[in-house]
C-alpha cells in the first residue's frame, strides 16, 4: 500500500495487478523481501508526481482503497516492480468489488516471467522458498528425507535401548526449503517424524537420537525420550549453518 495526496487529502493507493510482499504485518514477521521491496518504491516514488491509470474500478469499496496503475516518468511502476522482481502478478483482484484485471495482464505475465528466470528480487531461490510458506516446504523436505538406522549392533557406545535416527536431506533445493522453516516448524517436523515414522523394527528404543544431515553436514539434533508409547521430553539444537565437527 502506497501513501499519496490524491486532490486534496491524503489517500490509500494499491497497485493494480501486482502483489509486492508485506512489509507492514501486525504480530507476524515481515514477508521476506518486503524491505527491500519497501525502500525500492520509496526511493523511487517518495515526493513525486504520477499519473494515475484506473481499470474499470478505481477503488475498492469496502476499504475505499485506490487501485490503480501508476505512471512515473514514462513508465508504469507496476511493470518495473514485477520486472526487478520486487512483485508477482495478482491471482486475485484484492478488492471487494471488481475481478482480477486482466488489463496489461499478459505483458505482466511476461515481465514476471523474466524476473523469475533472471532470479531477480524475491525469484531468488532462498527468498522464494521462503515465500511460498510453511505448509508446503515442511511437506517438500519430509517426503524427500532418506532415513538410516544406527542401533547398538553398528555402534558399541549405544545403550541396548538406544537408537540413532539420520535423516539426510535430499538435494540443494529441499536445504533451501528446510533453512526457511522457523525453528518451530522444524521442531514439529523432526518430531513427527520421530513419533510417527520410524520403522516398527525399532520400537524397542526408548531414547531416539536423530541428525538432520545434507552431505555430511549436520542441521539439527534432537533427542526423544520415551516411555512405552508416550513421548515424555524432546530436545532439539538447530545448526543454522551447519555443524562440521
């Protein structure tokens, strides 16, 4: 959301067809991107003039917002956001009122297309994965993890009761994903797996060492302690750049 004198008050300008991340988000992180998204357009617009384009609908009658395509110095600011990778075309209008525009919309396309190709702005893979949320990366790395076993007959110093669990993380791609996570959605992630996941085989293992592993690099460790079928503690430590002892 833009800021600007429209007449003579002060007023609420959305750009039309575009969705830049959110910089101003009550109780949550701010998206990633939205700061440099937030200083490139102030750079750019702060205290000047522009030309405003209206669609159909020039604003959005249940919060009465502007929406708009904004003209600056010959060229129009929506298509410059999505060409330096600072937006994404809409897939909804983000009015009350009036469906998706879809004027300009295959030149939009295309300038996103090419931001995403060239790996501009918030196409950039970590930033991207970022973007696409908790819910669908979770589920990305779990599918992929490749599980090995390690109990007291490969390895003497375990406890008879004792088990190692590795999960390796399956490629470049999925380590971006599982990096994006918050620390809490990692946590729920290793211990699900461990609670639900392990092979029956090792059933007998009331303490279940686990290492998030991609190429011999450990992400996290974490310990299940556990009683019959009931998990008492589970501790976790996170290596955000890896841990190469």
């Amino acid at each position: 959301m833009l800021q600007i004198q429209f007449g003579e008050k002060e007023d609420t300008l959305r750009l039309s067809g575009i969705d830049a991340p959110n910089f101003e988000q009550q109780g949550n992180e701010k998206q990633p991107f939205s700061v440099e998204a937030f200083e490139y357009t102030k750079q750019r617009l702060e205290g000047k003039e522009v030309t405003l384009e209206f669609d159909e609908y020039e604003r959005d009658t249940k919060t009465n917002t502007l929406v708009a395509f904004v003209w600056f110095e010959n060229e129009m600011f929506n298509k410059t956001m999505l060409s330096e990778g600072y937006a994404k075309t809409s897939t909804t209008s983000g009015t009350s009122t009036a469906p998706l525009s879809l004027k300009y919309r295959s030149e939009f396309l295309k300038l996103e297309k090419q931001a995403k190709e060239g790996k501009k702005g918030l196409w950039q893979d970590f930033v991207q994965l970022q973007y696409e949320g908790e819910k669908s990366n979770r589920a990305t790395v779990m599918s992929g993890l490749k599980e090995k076993l390690i109990t007291q007959k490969e390895q003497s110093t375990l406890g008879s009761d004792e088990v190692i669990v590795i999960l390796d993380i399956a490629n470049d791609k999925d380590l971006l994903r599982y990096k994006a996570l918050s620390d809490t959605t990692k946590k729920s992630m290793i211990f699900d797996h461990l609670k639900n996941n392990i092979r029956g085989d090792i059933n007998f293992a009331k303490t279940r060492f686990v290492k998030i592993t991609y190429k011999n690099v450990v992400y996290a460790e974490a310990t299940l302690f556990k009683d019959k079928d009931t998990a008492n503690s589970f501790e976790v430590q996170f290596y955000p750049n890896g841990n190469f002892d």
